[in-house]
C-alpha cells in the first residue's frame, strides 16, 4: 500500500497576506512540505562512516510558508534543514521534530541506499548485500509506520484523520543529489552571487553534513513544481539550519497530554 513514485501533494494554495496593491503575489501551500533522508550511517564530509545498531542519521528539510515582513519581501518559502540521530525503534525525534512544525501536509521519505539492494551475485558479498537491503526495507517501513501514525495539527487548531501524505521516493545517487541541488538551489535563492546564496554557501554545518546537500537533491527530485525556475520563482526562498532542542523527543508527548494530538493507541484521554 506504499506510494513508490512521488505524486503532487494536492496542498490547499492560499494567497499570501500581502497588502492588496502588492503587484508580485504567488501562491503558496498553507501546510509545510517534509523531505526526510534517512541513511543506516554517519557519513562526514572527509567520507568516514560510523553505524550504530541502535540508531539511523537523518536529514530533514522542511518547506514552510514565509511570513512577508513589507511589501516588497519577495520570499514566499521558508528551508529549514536538520540533521540528527534518531532511534531506530521509534523514531520518537522525527516524530517530535514533525508535531513542531506542524500543520504538515506532504511527508517524502527516501534513503541514501536503494531498499532492493542495487546488486546481486553469490558469496560473501551478496549474502552482504542482501543483509543490507533487508535492514534498509525495515527501516524505511518503521519510519513510514511512524509518519503514517500521525493526526497532524490542522492551521485552525483540529485533528484530522490521515492528515499527511507520505510518499516515498526513488533512491538519488549521492552524486546525481548533490549535482541536482546544486543546480537548482541558486534559482530560488537568488542567483549565485545573492546574499542568500552567499550566505547558504558558507555555512561550515554543510560542508560537514553532506546528507543536507542529498537531502536537497530529493527534494527538488519528488515534484516538477519545485524545480520551476522561471522569473517568478527567482529569489522566493529563504534557507538556514532548523534549531533542534535537547528535549526534542517530549513535543509529541507533551502535546498528547494536552490534547492536541490523540494518543497513540487512538484511545480517547
């Protein structure tokens, strides 16, 4: 029952509340739109990698609409991208980190792995690779299993039923990603040579964190309108790193007990 191929998200559009004799107005998804990456290890920027049994790296990007401060702000999205570990049981910090940003509308999930393995052949190595897809597809199921849990906050403050959408997405080469928003990103902040994109480009985080570089490269790959790169798109985003709090893992809890999410097991409080 698993979406395989990303579809369009279908978002409500709503006009931004700008002042009615703003000329430049574009629509924008009320609800933010979620990338997650997941990836079985830590990989650095130097290409070190550390596994953990207990835990999985993800990269989060989430898209949000932004808050016009004058007539003139032409930005109309906001990027926010994480990176964290996250327990590969639960998944309680995404979860956590989702009930924050909510209303969530569209979830897209996809791994830095392909789930079927990417290869065959006898021996030691494929016997290797045949371990590694199993616990790719587990973790990519307990990770859907977690999202598709979830009765998102709605912007009037309800409920809904099913209120995300999650899709998963075919796995990107690290090389195609990064190419891919590399090519892309410029566009929507501005032009290579904007103070955004500056700025983006000098973030020491990145360097390091090359999962946000893949991140974004799955992002722009999951809908063709994320790509548009026409004249009205140029300059809409505004990006920077999400602050991630020591007690991220209480959100859903604490917003569970006062009634802003249905428990878990769909019992009534």
């Amino acid at each position: 029952h698993k979406h395989l191929t990303p579809t369009n998200t279908n978002a409500t559009m709503m006009a931004t509340n700008s002042p009615p004799d703003e000329d430049y107005d574009l629509p924008q998804s009320e609800a933010s739109i979620v990338t997650i990456l997941l990836s079985r290890s830590a990989t650095t920027a130097s290409g070190n990698s550390t596994q953990d049994s207990s835990t999985a790296k993800l990269a989060v990007l989430a898209r949000s609409p932004h808050k016009r401060s004058e007539v003139h702000d032409k930005i109309i999205h906001n990027l926010q991208y994480f990176t964290f570990l996250d327990d590969r049981r639960s998944f309680a910090n995404i979860d956590a980190l989702l009930t924050r940003l909510a209303p969530v509308g569209t979830v897209y999930v996809a791994c830095t792995e392909s789930p079927d393995g990417g290869g065959g052949g006898g021996g030691s190595s494929g016997k290797k690779a045949s371990r590694a897809a199993a616990e790719v597809s587990e973790l990519m199921s307990k990770l859907i299993s977690v999202l598709e849990s979830r009765n998102d906050v709605s912007s009037d403050g309800s409920t809904n039923d099913n209120n995300i959408s999650v899709h998963v997405l075919p796995a990107l080469s690290k090389v195609k990603a990064t190419t891919l928003a590399a090519s892309i990103l410029p566009h929507f902040l501005g032009g290579e040579n904007s103070e955004s994109h500056l700025a983006y480009r000098g973030d020491k985080h990145l360097a390091e964190e090359p999962l946000v570089q893949w991140c974004l490269g799955h992002f722009f790959s999951a809908d063709p309108s994320f790509r548009d790169e026409s004249d009205d798109t140029s300059g809409t985003y505004k990006i920077a790193s999400g602050t991630l709090r020591s007690h991220l893992a209480l959100d859903r809890t604490a917003a569970e007990a006062i009634h802003l999410l249905p428990p878990r097991s769909g019992s009534g409080a």
